[in-house]
C-alpha cells in the first residue's frame, strides 16, 4: 500500500513545494485546487473551494479514491487559502463569508468526508500564518480565517484521540509565493521591508514550509502543535 499526500491550493507556492517533497519520498500526491499542480506525478482533482457544492463534488471523489487505493496512511494538508484587502469596518458579509467558506468551512468538508477513510499514522495539517496568533491592519478576514484555524486544529486533535491521526499548525511569516506578491502590489520597497523584519533578512521560501510541513506528518509528536516558519520574526 502506498502512502498518500492530499494537499489544497498545490498549484503554486508552499503547496507546490510541499507537493514536491512529499512525491520525491515516494508518495502518491494529489492536488485539490481550481488550476493543476505544475508538478509532474501530482494527480489533480480540480474545483472551486469558494463553491460549496463543488467543495462537496471534490469531498466525494477523494473519498472514492481513499476507498479504492486504501493508503497506509494519508496526510491531508489544508493550504489553499485566499486573502483580501480589508477592514473590520469595511468588510461586507459576503466577502466575509468566501473567505471563510475556503479558509475554514472548505476544510470542515473536506475533514468530515475523508477523515472517517484516514488509517492511524496519518495526519491533519493546517497551513496557517503568523496571523493566526496576531493581527495586522488591512487583513481583517484573513485574520479571522486564520484565527478559525488555529481552533480548528485543536479541536481536531481534541476530537481524535486514540484514532492515530495527528494534528499541527504550521505559522509562515513573510514567504515568497504569488499570493504575497499579489496582496502587496507585486511592490519591491515593501518587499524589501518585510523581508527586513526578520531575524535573516529575507523572506522565507516556500520550500523551507514545505520541509517543515514534511517533518510535522512524519513526527507525531507534535500532535495539536502550533509551528512557526518565520525566521525569528521581530515583535512589535
């Protein structure tokens, strides 16, 4: 039997790196994301996490593929997140509410379909952000989802013991990947900036969260552990 990695938004950045990883140890990987994984081996089950039917349509047919392939074990990786521009007291409940439909109710369908397939040794890992334990100005729904997130996984872990499936949190501060550049304006000065308020210098790359990511599935004792990949960020 062959071990699976499930991994959202592998299409670019920290998923796609992770996805690498995990295909190199000799994993069978598949993305969920509305584009393919430009990885080669990844198999890609396509959707749109901001549409809760297409969420359920994907729930489903992992499900189908668990039932029939029968891993060792699976380690499911909730990454695919969106991030807006916006405020607490600007943000409409709409955006609000697609935010939070693919940064936390996407995962609680997916978690709910698949985690009854998931034999002990596997894992749930969330891919969180340094706002999942702070907040800055500008990212109101962001930090919201990513608060959600935090509870989440603990909850998890709380609601699974003595299945054999653990849970973590991996926290990346400033990490080079598309939807950073996309929020930031593709700006080099800001790049710059942020890239100064860690202890390094620079910004994180996507692979060092990947490895990170790799080493919290493969070590279970860090069961409901919250892991942060920023390279000792200054605090304000």
């Amino acid at each position: 039997m062959t071990q699976t990695a499930i991994i959202t938004g592998a299409s670019s950045g920290i998923g796609a790196a992770a996805a690498t990883l995990f295909l190199d140890a000799g994993y069978a990987v598949i993305n969920i994301s509305r584009r393919p994984c430009p990885v080669s081996g990844v198999t890609d089950f396509c959707g749109d996490l901001s549409d809760p039917k297409s969420v359920e349509q994907l729930a489903s047919s992992l499900s189908l593929r668990l039932k029939e392939t029968k891993p060792a074990s699976v380690s499911l990786i909730h990454n695919a997140a969106l991030m807006l521009k916006d405020t607490a007291d600007r943000t409409d409940d709409a955006s609000l509410a697609n935010v939070l439909q693919i940064n936390t109710l996407a995962i609680n369908s997916l978690n709910r379909e698949l985690l009854p397939l998931m034999p002990s040794g596997s894992s749930v890992l969330f891919v969180g952000s340094t706002l999942s334990e702070k907040a800055v100005k500008g990212a109101f729904s962001y930090v919201v989802s990513k608060h959600a997130q935090l509870g989440m996984m603990r909850a998890t872990c709380q609601d699974l013991m003595g299945q054999g499936i653990h849970t973590a949190l991996i926290c990346p501060g400033f990490t080079d990947t598309e939807m950073l550049r996309n929020h930031i304006g593709q700006d080099e000065k800001i790049i710059e900036a942020i890239s100064s308020m860690n202890s390094f210098g620079r910004l994180v790359e996507p692979e060092e969260i990947a490895r990170l990511i790799f080493w919290a599935h493969i070590n279970p004792v860090i069961n409901g552990a919250v892991l942060h990949g920023n390279l000792g960020q200054v605090e304000h």
